[in-house]
C-alpha cells in the first residue's frame, strides 16, 4: 500500500520536501550556491542541509515560497507525494 503526504511523518514530510526542491533546482540547472545566493543567502548550507534533511534541518514555508519565484513554479510542486512508496 502507498503512503499518501497526509500519512507521513514530519521527518518523511521534510525529507520529501528537500528531495523535491533539489530535483526541480537541477531541472533549473541552478547550483545549490546560485540559489542560496538568490535567496539572499550567502552561503549554500541551508540548500545543502535541507535538501538532504541534514541534522534535521528543513525549509519554512517563507523559504519555500522564496524558492518557488525563483525557480518559477507553484509552490504545491514541493508537496509532490508521486514518488512516494
């Protein structure tokens, strides 16, 4: 049986999350850096940490929206369950 996003756990929710951001900032051919830096970052270590869901580091959703308008997408593409299992 797949788990649906309202069945996950936070951990499993901001682990999708982080997934999802990296996979659309390489479909942008975005580093990590470049989109640290437009995010006003001046170090890529909160892209890096929380797309991998480092030390339980994640992204908010002021982040998240950030991201978005950068990348140019809808928001709800971060909450993406299809790759679930």
């Amino acid at each position: 049986m797949n788990k649906k996003i309202n069945d996950l756990t936070a951990d499993e929710l901001h682990k999708l999350i982080g997934a999802n951001v990296a996979k659309l900032r390489k479909k942008a051919n975005l580093s990590q850096l470049a989109l640290s830096l437009e995010m006003g970052n001046k170090s890529p270590s909160l892209v890096s940490s929380a797309e991998l869901y480092t030390n339980k580091r994640h992204f908010n959703i002021v982040q998240l929206q950030k991201i978005a308008k950068i990348l140019d997408i809808d928001i709800c593409e971060f909450f993406d369950d299809s790759t679930i299992g």
